[in-house]
C-alpha cells in the first residue's frame, strides 16, 4: 500500500467510522482531531493510522468525558490524572453494568409474568416447582388501607430500583387455616443479589402450591379456602408464608383484569 492510498479524505474517514462528516469539521474546528496531510491541491487529508486515535477519542466520549478533558489527554498527558480518571471511570461503569442487570432481570421477570398470564384461568389451581427467589421485606398490616396509602408506604422505606420488580404481600400459613385472609404479616419485592440485611427473607425452591385469580382482590378469600380443599384433597402438608403478587402491575388498566398469584410451600409428607 502506497503512501497515497493511505490517505482519506472528510468523507472517506467518515464512512470508514461510520460517523457524520459535521463531527470531524467540528472536532477539527476545536483542535480535538485534525487532518494529517494536506495535498498539493490544497485538501487535508486523514491517515489510515489516525482511526486508532479516533476511536479512542469515542471511547473517552462514551465514558462521558468532556470535551476539554479529552483534549487534556490529547495534547498534554498527565500520567497521575489519567490513572485517576480511569480509576473514577472504572467504578461508574461498574455501578452502571449493576443498574443494567437489575433492568434485565426486571424486564426478564415481567416476561415470565406475562406469559404465565396467556395460559391460567380464573380461579386455577396447580403444583408448581418454583426457583429460590430473594425477598426485601418489610412489616405491615393494611386491612383497611387503599392502595394508594400502600404504594405511598412503599415509596417511603425502598429507593424505586428496589420496588421497580414489583410488590406482593405475605402471611403466615397460621392465619390462613385461620380465616384470617386480610391480616397480612408485610411487603416484599424480590431482589436480584442476596443480601443480608434487615427484612432479607429466602423464598426457597420447590413444589409451591399456586393458585390464580383474575379480577378485584375481594374473592380472595373464596381462592384460599379452594386452595385448602385442594391440599386436604390431594394429603399436601403446607408450610410457611402465602406469597401473594400480582402479575399484571405493568400492563393493567383496570381492576378486573388484575390476575393475583398466590404460592404457599409444600412439605414433605411425615
């Protein structure tokens, strides 16, 4: 390859970087990037050796670094700056790789919701293993509180990225073989990483007893007592806390097509 065939015009090295041809006058303009060769004819051309240095210049942008303190490692390197640039830079791509997890997982748990959602009926009743999830909780009875009260609780103990996966409620199996369908023990919100903390609660994997319903909140006394004829039906030893969530919380516009998951642990038989 000669030296004329290593040379590109504007819009040559433009395409090659799959950029607009704006950015390289503008970075040419404020002296971040220039040209290397000018020609007898009077254009400035680029070197096939510059697309290393212009894409290390995208990076630092990618990273958020201004324009000026790429400029800086540019044209006047300071070793001791650029370590610790590199060591702030590292620690916020960490803390961004995180918040995009926990998006994914979020975004990955709807999906699963969602279709589940196509296959259940109202008032369905089924045996299902079920993965070991991690649980935020906290204490609280709302009998009588509205939704709203509840959601304004939440937002008052758990930052949004902890509620983002959605809330449920719990009890203790003793209340339900109670009757008592409404005394709730607290909230949760499943979380992606375990953390032992205070309210960290396991959810363990294995056979769940499930069972769905569609519509208001008020039938779920007649699912629970169906859920406990099933158990005795089919000699099923329950145990721990009923686990209630809603599965349509991003897609619903209306009471009546709420779809509530309820899921209580099966013991081995004695």
């Amino acid at each position: 390859m000669n030296q004329e065939t290593m040379r590109l015009t504007t819009a040559q090295f433009a395409k090659l970087h799959n950029v607009n041809k704006r950015t390289l006058h503008y970075y040419d303009y404020i002296g971040l990037f220039s040209p290397c060769h000018k020609g007898e004819n009077g254009y400035r051309y680029y070197d096939y050796s510059q697309s290393i240095d212009f894409e290390y210049i995208r990076m630092l942008k990618e990273i958020n670094l201004s324009i000026e303190e790429i400029k800086d490692f540019i044209h006047s390197f300071d070793e001791q700056k650029f370590l610790e640039t590199v060591s702030r830079k590292q620690k916020e791509i960490d803390t961004e790789i995180r918040k995009l997890k926990a998006v994914k997982s979020v975004l990955n748990q709807k999906r699963e919701h969602l279709l589940l959602c196509q296959q259940i009926s109202d008032m369905h009743i089924e045996i299902a293993d079920l993965k070991e999830e991690y649980l935020l909780t906290v204490p609280y009875e709302f009998e009588e509180d509205s939704p709203i009260k509840v959601f304004k609780y939440i937002q008052s103990v758990w930052s949004p990225e902890q509620y983002r996966a959605g809330v449920g409620s719990y009890l203790s199996l003793d209340k339900i073989q109670a009757g008592e369908f409404n005394k709730y023990d607290g909230l949760y919100t499943v979380i992606t990483e375990h953390r032992k903390k205070n309210g960290f609660m396991t959810k363990p994997k294995g056979a769940y007893l499930c069972g769905y319903l569609k519509g208001g909140w008020g039938r779920l006394p007649e699912l629970y007592r169906k859920m406990l004829s099933y158990a005795d039906e089919h000699k099923l030893r329950l145990i721990g806390y009923s686990f209630e969530r809603d599965l349509t919380d991003y897609t619903i516009a209306s009471e009546k097509e709420y779809i509530t998951q309820i899921m209580i642990k099966i013991g081995n038989n004695i």
